[in-house]
C-alpha cells in the first residue's frame, strides 16, 4: 500500500541529494462534489416538538420495512398497526422502538425537589438488565418480550418485528428485522491509486502538548516535506484530507469563567481563542497543498445539536484565504471522485454505546448501516434540530465509505451488503491520544492506519 | 351538539400584535386573579384588515378535523400547509380542497396556523 510503494522507489535518506531536485505534481482533483445540503439548516426554530421528526421516521422508513418484511416472512404476511391486532394471530408490526432504562439520565428526576437527590455522574454505559422494549406506532405501543436482544438495542431504531400479541399485553417477539442496507450507488471509482487521509480529535489547546509534535508530523507528510523521494511522491497520491471533529481538545471547555468572580476573570481569554489560532496556523500549512475538509466535532466552536453547522470562516482568517479549505457540516456526504463518502464525528455513535450493550465501534457503525440510520437515538439522548419535514439522517443511498470520528482505535472492514453493495467502514481513532490516522485508497477500497510518534522521555529505545 | 355560547361572541378579544414580530402563537396574559378566562384569541397581524370575505365556519371546521386527523402526523408548532405539504411527499395523499382552501386564505392567520384550544397549545 502506501509504504510499499514508497519504499524499494527511488533513493533514501543516506545518499547525497540528487542534482536536480524532482518535483511530485499532486493529483489533480477530478471530481467532487458536496451532497450534505440536507445537513445544513438555513434558519433555525426551536419551537417545534421533537414529535414531528419522530413521525416523519417512521413515515420514511415504514415502506422499506413493509418491503423487507414481506421478503423475509413471505408474500402473504398480515401487516398490522397496533390498534388492529389480534390476540394471538401472527403479524407483523412496524414501529419505532423504545428502550425504558432505569440509569438513563432524567432531567425530571434531576430537578426533583420531593426526592433530594443528587444528580447521578455520568456512567460510561446506561444499560441494566432490568430494561425493556416498547414498540410504538403512530398511536399506540406495546411491550415486546421474546427473541429480541433489549440490551443491544436503543431508542429510535425503526424496525418490523413479526410474532404475535398474547394475552398479557404483551407482544411475543419471534423474529424481527432492520431496514438493511439502502440500494447501492453506481460504482466510478479512480483507475489509479488515490488516497484520502482521514483524522479525527486533533485535540488543539489541550494541557500536554504531546501530540503537536505527531500534529507537525502530519501536515509535513501530507504537505510532501518528510521523507526521501519515495515517500514523497506517495504524498503526492494523498488527493483529500478530511478532519472528522474534535479539532479542540476538551480542555477548552472548562466553564470556570462561569462560575469564578468577575475579578478573578476579568483578563482571562477562554482557552478556545489560542486553539483556534493554532488550528488556523495548521490548516493554513495543509491548505496550500491539499484540500480539506473540516468537520466540527463535540468540542468544537459550533452548535451542540446534530447536524452542527460548519465552523464559521471569520474563526480561520488565514486558512479560509486558500479555496482548498472547506468547512463543511457534521454528518458529512460527499462524492470524492466518485467515491461516496459518508461520516460522522462520533458523536452518534458513542451515544449508542453508552445505551448499548455493543462494545465495539466498528460493531456498532455497522448496526446504524444495517439500521438505516446515522444516528437513531437522536433526539432522545442525543441532541437533535427539531426537524419536520423530513429525518436528514434516514440512509437513502448506500456509501461506500462510511466513517466516524474519535473513535478509541482504528478499525475497518469491508462490509458486502446482499445486493452488491460494498462499504468500507473505517472508525478512525483520536489523534491525540493514539496519534494515528487513516489512509483510505479509493481505487479498492482498502484502509490503511499511519502512526505519528515522537521518542518520549520514558520510552525504552 | 351546539357550540357553548362564550363571553367572547359579544365581545370580541383583540389582542394587538407589535410591529415587526413574525406571525405565530402570542402567550396568554393571566388576567390578574389568576381566573382563566375561556376565550378564543382572535389575533390581528397588520393594521389593515384582510380583503377576503372571512372564512365560513364549515371551511375551519374542515381544518381543524385536518388538523386531528392522526394520519399526517403531529400538527402542533407548523402551519398546516406545512402539515400538508409535509403530508404529500411522505404518499399520504392529503386532501386536495385543503389546499386550496389554505392557499385562497393565505392572509388569515386563523386559517394557515393551527386551531388553538383555549389559548393555548403550541
């Protein structure tokens, strides 16, 4: 992959210069073009309920479901609602799912005054044996009990389920099925070798400032100033860098401007100023040789629900000078060469661990494809715009990369769906903290990870 | 079952809306013992009145039964030619003469908003 190719290429490091210094033209940029219009909110109202975008959900994704279901149970299966079922007649039902937890924090229960408590710390997973499974319709719900895993899934997964109510309420669950992979997108991958440099949790303005180092590395990588000439001219294949969020640490969080006296802070500049200036000396470098694109994460200046909006250009005013720099939405889709790329920063993902029995992020970015949707558990713990119209994050079209941020570590696969589609999904990890990020070829869909590290005062070599 | 005869019906309840607000819900004022008043909030959006003839009670009869029917989804905080149009391209095949109605009384915020009970609602 890239380091084969650069090795047994051209000459080392140990030999003199060559005389005449060769230059490595980057390939040019054939094709792109942005797909994430339905991420970008043009005027925002909050004053709608989160019920709309539920309902539109379940209207989206129930044709699909009806379809899957009928291609699994057979031709001949009743579809019921809710109100029309019948003790102990075999249906199948469509609906959204919801998870009651007993750990799952309550704002309710937080501001309580009867109860006293006090509010329970953040857990790394909300889960409890003593969860349940409430299917809901468009009027109605109903418990689910049978053969269904309640730990592994979460709220607002929409999904068909065939069994048949009994006597106690209850639904027996025999078997249930997820909306799959959406039909597959037309294949015009490049001919040639071309990567995409993936990164995520670039982590400026932390406290340690270990990474920088990995950080510089990085950009002079990608910008063609490491290495001997075979190593360059594989720079020279890197076609796009994409920064998947968290390009601040979470050290710039810190509200202790709030709650200290105004005299103690009245000086003090919030710790986002000076990361933003670092981030902006970084994509300044990157920009003048390769385009970018950044997306904002969880720590990141932007708005806190999904989608968040692209980071605002007044913030990087050395860096938006080169058209290369493109600041682009949280979930992010675009065509790459004709390569559709689908990701997000984590956010979604990490929220479905935290209410899920799955481990693995790698497991997990695979359940939301099987789904059919980025993130189901937005609004409920995951803060979400109040969409009517229509769910942006409903998947139409199948990626065939599909991504998210900040992962712990690097992991992909190449997932082959049943009716020919191929999506390589790629958790790429954070960088500060396993200084590594991803090299994604677009002419067979491989992944690669490249590690950056410095030699540090305790290490034993 | 006829409509109960309200207070309001005499006297009408004007509330006067400030310049440059955008259309939508005006809170409720308490009346200053706490006791609440039954009324519908008939709210005036710009100084001149409509030139339409007003809505006759049929035609908001017919969207508020639009407004309740559960099949195109929730109807609170959007106007209902969002709601219909929203309707429309989920294939939930909305009622054309809805439409129409709404289009014909776009100034009338009593036709395009959603049917408020008691003042409240949102």
């Amino acid at each position: 992959m890239f380091s084969e190719q650069a090795a047994p290429t051209a000459q080392g490091l140990l030999a003199p210069p060559s005389a005449e210094p060769p230059t490595f033209p980057r390939v040019p940029v054939s094709g792109y073009s942005d797909c994430s219009q339905h991420f970008q909110l043009g005027e925002r109202s909050f004053s709608r309920q989160y019920a709309h975008i539920y309902a539109v959900r379940l209207a989206g994704m129930r044709p699909g479901l009806e379809q899957r279901a009928r291609s699994r149970w057979g031709n001949d299966i009743a579809l019921r609602k809710l109100s029309e079922l019948q003790a102990g007649e075999k249906c199948c039902v469509v609906g959204t799912l919801f998870k009651a937890m007993q750990l799952q924090p309550s704002i309710l229960q937080e501001i309580s005054e009867e109860h006293n408590l006090v509010p329970q710390p953040p857990l790394p997973k909300y889960i409890q044996p003593s969860d349940e499974l409430i299917l809901e319709d468009e009027l109605q719900r109903i418990k689910l009990e049978g053969a269904i895993d309640v730990q592994r899934l979460v709220t607002g997964t929409i999904l068909a389920v065939y069994g048949s109510e009994q006597d106690d309420g209850r639904f027996l669950v025999e078997d249930h099925c997820f909306a799959d992979l959406p039909p597959p997108l037309p294949w015009n991958g490049p001919s040639s070798d071309r990567f995409v440099l993936l990164a995520s949790g670039l982590g400026l303005g932390s406290v340690s400032g270990e990474a920088l180092l990995s950080t510089q590395l990085l950009v002079d990588v990608v910008t063609g100033q490491l290495g001997a000439e075979g190593e360059q001219s594989c720079a020279a294949h890197i076609t796009r860098v994409i920064l998947a969020g968290n390009l601040l640490s979470q050290n710039t969080q810190s509200r202790d401007t709030i709650n200290k006296a105004k005299y103690l802070t009245k000086k003090t500049q919030a710790a986002s100023v000076e990361a933003v200036k670092m981030l902006d000396e970084i994509l300044l470098q990157l920009c003048s040789s390769v385009p970018v694109d950044v997306m904002p994460g969880e720590f990141d200046p932007t708005n806190y629900t999904l989608p968040q909006q692209p980071l605002h250009r007044c913030m990087l005013p050395l860096a938006s000078a080169y058209a290369t720099l493109r600041l682009v939405t949280n979930p992010y889709q675009a065509n790459l060469d004709g390569v559709r790329f689908l990701g997000t920063s984590g956010q979604n993902i990490s929220d479905i661990f935290k209410y899920s029995s799955m481990d693995d992020y790698l497991e997990i970015l695979e359940w939301t494809l099987l789904a059919g949707h980025i993130s189901p558990t937005a609004p409920d713990t995951l803060g979400c715009y109040p969409f009517y119209k229509s769910d942006p994050f409903i998947l139409t079209e199948c990626p065939h990369v599909y991504f998210c941020g900040n992962a712990p570590h690097f992991q992909s696969k190449l997932f082959q769906g049943k009716e020919g589609q191929r999506v390589l999904l790629v958790t790429v990890p954070d960088f500060s903290a396993t200084q590594t990020a991803c090299l994604v070829n677009l002419r067979d869909l491989t992944c690669q990870p490249i590690t950056f590290s410095g030699f540090g005062a305790d290490s034993e070599d | 079952m006829e409509q109960p005869r309200r207070i309001t019906d005499s006297f009408p309840r004007r509330r006067r809306r400030g310049p440059g607000r955008p259309p939508g819900r005006l809170k409720d004022k308490k009346d200053k013992d706490k006791v609440q008043v039954k009324v519908k909030v008939k709210v005036q959006d710009c100084p001149h009145a409509p030139s339409q003839s007003p809505p006759d009670p049929a035609l908001l009869e017919m969207l508020r039964r639009f407004d309740l029917s559960w099949e195109y989804g929730p109807c609170t905080g959007i106007t209902r030619l969002q709601r219909w149009e929203r309707a429309q391209e989920l294939g939930l095949s909305p009622p054309g003469p809805i439409r129409d109605a709404l289009l014909e009384h776009r100034d009338n915020p009593d036709v395009t908003y959603r049917w408020v009970w008691d003042g409240m609602g949102w």
